[in-house]
C-alpha cells in the first residue's frame, strides 16, 4: 500500500504524525499544535541539543530500513543529553521529504522516532513537515533537564583522574563497513544478471548473508543511548568531573575533552573495549583494529573521568572500563601501544557517515 | 575571495561560527561547546519552536541574499515565539551546507542570523553543521521563555471576541511574485545575449529596476518577527484570548485558530489591511488582491482575539486593526466583501514557498 503525501498535504500529514501522542513527562504543559510547546521547568536547568541528518550523507537507504533510522535519529540526541548527565525530555521533529516517499513510509520513520521516545521516556512536542526536492532530511532538537548541580560538562578533567569508557567501540564502523561491501556485491550481481537478461531471478538469488554479525549490525542500525550507564553512576554514587558521548570516534572525542579541560591524556591500546566481533571484520577488511574503535565513529558510548579513588567501586561496574588516565597538558595526548610506544592521538574525525559521503 | 570548507574541516567551520558568539540573556548558562546547551528557567515555563528551510523549496538563492536568508529563518522562529506572547532566549542552527558554498558564504548567512538575533536579544547556543549533497539545509530551532500565567495558545477565542491583526496582509508574497518574474526576465535576457555571443555585456546590461517597490521586497527578504506588537499590547494591558502567526496566509491561520478555539468567525474584506503596493502589483499580476491578501502567506503578523470591551483601546494603538469578529462554531468562517456577500474561508495554504515549488 502506498498513500502519496500529497493526498494528506502539508497540514494532513502533521496531524496524521502527530494524532494521539501520548504525554509522558510532567514538565510537558503543550506538546504539537500550537505555535510552540510548553514546557515547565521548576528548579530543573534545561539542555538543548541537536542533530541534523542528510540522505546521502548520513544514510543510506538502500540498506538503512526507515524504522531504524528514525529510532537512530532520536537516539543520537538523547546520547548528547546523557553525556550532560541530565535526561532528555521532550524532542522536536522537523522532516523534509520528497516525493519519493509515501505516507506508508514516512510512518515507520516516525514509528522508529516514537519507539526511541517511548524507551527512554521522552515526548515529541512539534516540528516541521516540509516537501524536499532531494532525498530525505531529518532534524531533531531534544530538550533535557538535570539538576544545576549535577550538570557535567567537557571541561571539568583534571590531572591524574580516571578515563572510563561505557561499551565497546569501533563495532558500529564496522557493521557499516558490512552493509557498504554487502551493497558493492549486490549492485554488481544486478548488474551481471541484467546483461544476462535474467533480472528477475536476481533480486531473490541474491541475500547477503549477516549470520553471526547481528551484533555489528544493530551497532551501525539501531544504536542506544546509554541512559543505564547514567543510572548506574548514579546509584554507585559517582559523579564525573567531565563527560562527552562518542560519536565523532573515540579520538576526536578524547580530544575535545582534553582540550576543554585544558589537560593532556595517556590511553592504553590494551584497555579500550572492543568486541571480538570487530575485531573479525577488521582482520577480513584489512584494516588496523585500533584505528577502527579509535576513529569508527558512531559508537554513541559514554567517556568520562573520575577521581582515581572510584577505581575499585568501576571495577565493579558491568560494562564500564578505565582506559588510562589524565595527565598535566604539557605532556600531550597520547596511545600506548601494546609494546609501550606512544603515539599522539590525532582526531581524524569520525570515518564514517559525512567523511565517507565526502571521500 | 572564497575559502573552500574543507580547509577548515566540520570542527573548525562550527568554531570558526561561533567563535566569540556573545551571551546577553541570564537564562543562557552554557551555550555552544559541549554535547548540549544549558538554560536556566525559574519561574518560567519554556518555548520550543523549530522550522526548517530547503533551498530550491522555501528560497531560491538566485535572489535570495544569504544575509537575509540567514535573518529571515531566525526571524520566522521568533514570531513563533511572539504568538505565544513569550519572548526569544536561545536558539540552535542546524546547517547541511554542499560545496558550492565557500566559508565567506556561510559567513554571510551566519551574519544574517546574527544580527537577527542581535535585534532580539537570542542567544545562538548550539548547532550542528554537515555537508549537503543538494544545496542549503537550515533547520532553526527556538526556546522561549514566558510566564505560566502569561501564556496565550490558539485555542481561547470566544464568541464575540475582536479579531485583530498586526501589520499589513499580501506584501510578502507580491515581493517573491515580482522576484520570480525579474529572474525569468533575466533568464531569458541572459540566454538571447549568449545567442548573440556577448554574454559579459549581458549581465550589465541586465539590472532589475524594483525602484519604489522596496517595501514589497522587503516584506520578501527581511520579514520582521513582531516584538514591537507583544510590548505594545502589554504596555496597553492587553491580553490576547487566543494567537497565531501569519506565516501560511491569513485564511489558512484564522480557519487554525477558530478550529483549536471551536469558534467560528466574520471578517471584513474592506477592513483587511494592504499596503497600496501590494494593491498595484496584484493589478499588474492580474491577480485578486484579496487572494493575494489572505493566501499570500510569508506575512508574519500577528492574528489575535480580544474581548470587545477592548475596541477603544485597540482603535488608539497604531498598527493594530480589528478585521472581524468571533462567532458560534456553527456560523461557519466567512470573508464578508464589500458589497456585502459571504463566502466560506478556504484554507489554500499559502501560495509561496514550498507550494510554488511543488506545483
């Protein structure tokens, strides 16, 4: 079934997204429908964040179902509300679409938007819909709230403290790396069984093969915002002096975080968390295991620091490692390989998404 | 002179942008620098509002100055604001931005947002930016800040009430009439010169003469989100019952604001207010001039409700003119022309913008 857009128009298909959504924070007073929502605030400080993602640049439909992508779009706000140590509250939602899509499609979007949402508690309170002449442009706004006194920014590191990381990292490059070479394959069978004249017997002979590489997939396709951690560090009574959410790689992020904190690191190439997973793939692309969790990009994973005495209460912790420590600025950012050389940690950006569209 | 982007990398364009950016709201904590912006609130109720403009959809850049883009998408926000009677604090600015634009073109388009901004005391706390297969993506998203009490939604005009409205109606769309012709004029001027083969004289010889109808282009280019409207009426100790701004056409917004009220309404054709430009160009387009008023869209008034005890008052205020009145939802919605006849409402959306594009 497929319902052009243009049967509901412009006012029809905002309150066909929008009909019935359901209210879940107090501190939503007016979500969709008027000029602008209303949000109530009492003692709470309030957190804005937001993300922008392009067809073509960002995703790949091809391989990217809708449903994941808006889930993903929601979700890579919420990890920046995290990385704050507040909670994300409401989300606003703003779409250009083209013609290409239909009603149909724009629903599971919406319905990967609306599931992040229910998960992690938060309400889609307005947006824009708009007609887009290439490709599909999604824009997300998440307002959080946190405690004045528990905000955690990027500046508070200081030397000698603890670097933790949640998870693993260079996995969600990885299944990337899987959907990409899996599109080549198919593109050049089709391409094959065309000049054969026997395309239609194609399409069904040709299903790429992911079993066992779930993981890697999910990683890339429906990433999640580590609210657990936050309630974890809470409960354990531990609150990092800075935190930042990885999204541009590992070393992009290490980087803005020293720098904002005025500091320099050592981290150890045998403590960063990668799944044995990764490093399969890493090992059939060709490539470096530690330049992939490095520079990967996307891994929406927590960094923080802590005073060295939460060492013993970390190790404890499912799920969260110390991967080095901080040191005085003057003595630079540095990897310690598996050898113990040091090498500078340089923020290649993230190698994934926008770079790869660019390369 | 043109720097490419990529010089500086997505890093150094997002520093290079907000570089310096100054603070001047208290609420303003935090602003651009760490994975989300921090608002302070006492005892205000937050505003969110977010639109999203894709070039070739909502401008075309062939007469669209980036300045002014940049001006006009800050400005189109604030008057969201404005129509919940709250007032502008921050906002963040999302941008997908192809190669086709240099640094000192992002500048230019930063520098209209800037000076929006400057104007109504906003502060530009964060953002995202990111390469764009396709032409300019902005997507704006504002926070505003009014008290619980103060609040005035769409959905609190009652029978009897004045219908009022700020400003003038149909400019905006008469300036993007007469801009399109100007550049069809010059397309085709253009194209009979490279036939002849003197395309450098061409583009001298070619100078749209819009002498005298800088209002129109004005209204077009740099709409002006009304602030001044909000302060009068609470300086006069007028609360609107109910508000809306004009941005899809002054039919399509009033039939919004009598639906979200349940009300019906009466306006007067003779008492719509539109400037003698506006009137001379729907002539020379051979268009209805009260189509062109109530469709036109792009206007950014403000469309609100008052108790009729407020008539004197409003008659006093400058710029303020009561159009109509509010009626039982069951009496419909009906432009009242001059010689006296009824005719339904319709909600055509606007004329400008995505649907020219669309058609």
């Amino acid at each position: 079934m497929r319902t052009e857009i243009a049967t509901l128009g412009e006012f029809g298909l905002i309150e066909h997204l929008t009909d019935k959504l359901p209210v879940v924070n107090d501190s939503t007073i007016k979500g969709v429908g008027d000029d602008a929502a209303v949000i109530d605030n009492k003692d709470e400080q309030t957190l804005v964040t937001t993300d922008m993602l392009l067809e073509g640049v960002h995703f790949d439909l091809t391989y990217f179902p809708l449903k994941h992508l808006g889930y993903k779009a929601a979700m890579i706000n919420f990890s920046d509300i995290y990385a704050m140590n507040g909670f994300p509250k409401q989300i606003t939602v703003s779409l250009g679409i083209s013609k290409r899509f239909s009603v149909e499609d724009i629903d599971e979007l919406y319905s990967g938007i609306r599931t992040a949402c229910e998960e992690h508690k938060v309400d889609i309170v307005g947006g824009d819909t708009t007609s887009s002449i290439n490709g599909l442009v999604i824009s997300i706004t998440c307002i959080g709230s946190v405690k004045a006194d528990e905000i955690v920014n990027r500046s508070g590191a200081q030397e000698g403290e603890l670097i933790c990381v949640s998870g693993d990292f260079g996995a969600a490059y990885a299944g990337l790396q899987l959907l990409e070479r899996e599109k080549m394959v198919f593109q050049s069978q089709a391409r094959e069984a065309a000049e054969k004249n026997n395309a239609v017997l194609a399409e069904e002979e040709i299903q790429p093969d992911f079993t066992g590489k779930e993981y890697l997939l999910e990683r890339q396709l429906k990433p999640i915002a580590r609210r657990d951690v936050i309630e974890l560090l809470r409960k354990a009574n531990l609150r990092p002096t800075s935190m930042i959410d990885v999204s541009d790689g590992l070393s992009g992020d290490l980087l803005h975080l020293c720098e904002d904190s005025q500091v320099g690191c050592r981290i150890y190439e045998e403590h960063i968390p990668i799944d044995y997973l990764t490093a399969v793939q890493a090992e059939q692309f060709n490539m470096n295991l530690t330049t992939f969790a490095l520079n990967g990009g996307e891994d929406y994973e927590l960094l923080f620091t802590l005073p060295i005495s939460a060492h013993a209460q970390i190790a404890e912790i499912d799920g969260i490692k110390p991967i080095g420590h901080i040191t005085k600025k003057e003595l630079g950012s540095f990897l310690v390989t598996r050898d113990g050389q040091e090498f500078p940690i340089q923020a290649q950006g993230h190698v994934s998404g926008a770079e790869i569209a660019n390369n």
